[in-house]
C-alpha cells in the first residue's frame, strides 16, 4: 500500500487563488514558491471558463535564490519538465488544467501567466506540488 501512497509524499501550496474573473491583460503572478525540503515542484494551472474568443495565455517560469525574487530569471527549457508552450492555452481551452515541472537547483520560483486580447472574462486558478520530500510523511492538513 505505501507505494501507492501519494498523499504522505506531497505538498500542495497555494499559487494562483481562485478569484473574480479578470477582462484585461494585466498577468496573473504567482505567489512565490519556497522548494526547501522538496526535491519536486510541478505547477498546476486550473482553468475555468474564457468568455474571450481570441484570448491567448502564455506561460513563464521564474526562478532565483532571494525569497522576494529579486534575482528572478527565466528558467532555462533544460530545468523545466515540459514547456512553456504546452503550459499556455487559449481561448477555447475552458475547464481544462495544464502543468510544468520544475527541477532546477534554485530555491524559489514562481510562474507568471500574461493574456493577450482578453477582453472577456477568465478564470485562472493555480497550485504549486511540492514533491519528493526529504521528511515524510507531510503535514495534512497542509501546514
């Protein structure tokens, strides 16, 4: 049964909150995400329904060693566990998720998703995965 276990191995973290719809181009950035004590991060995108019908969505991965970010860089494709690309969606991709790994050696990182011609409504939700912890079993509820 334990190698089935997945809940005592994980750690969810709050990265996009759910909130109202936005109808701009202003980006969603995410909360920052502290790595220590996990050797994985996957970010999930939650997206709910895009009322735009030609709104796209790109997807950036920031990383760096400063809590506050302030030596953020993009991540290089090499530490990234799939794409930018296929993290990003578009207009007629309502209530689907989308994810990108993370295995680079920084501490901190953070995604930023940034519109273009999103003049409807959207909904964007997020949730960093924190995996492969050096203690275990993790907290539950989430601490």
């Amino acid at each position: 049964m334990a190698s089935r276990d997945l809940v005592n191995n994980i750690h969810p973290v709050p990265l996009i909150s759910p909130a109202a719809a936005v109808a701009t181009n202003t980006p969603w950035v995410s909360a920052i995400i502290d790595t220590q004590g996990y050797e994985s991060l996957v970010i999930l995108l939650n997206i709910g329904a895009l009322a735009d019908v030609d709104a796209t969505f790109a997807v950036l991965v920031e990383d760096g060693d400063d809590s506050g970010l302030s030596d953020a860089a993009a991540v290089a494709d090499t530490f990234l566990v799939g794409t930018e690309a296929l993290a990003g969606f578009q207009f007629d991709d309502d209530n689907e998720c989308r994810k990108i790994g993370y295995v680079g050696g920084k501490r901190f990182a953070r995604v930023t998703v940034t519109p273009a011609n999103n003049t409807g409504a959207s909904f964007v939700s997020g949730i960093a995965l924190l995996g492969h912890p050096k203690s275990a079993p993790t907290a539950n509820p989430p601490a």
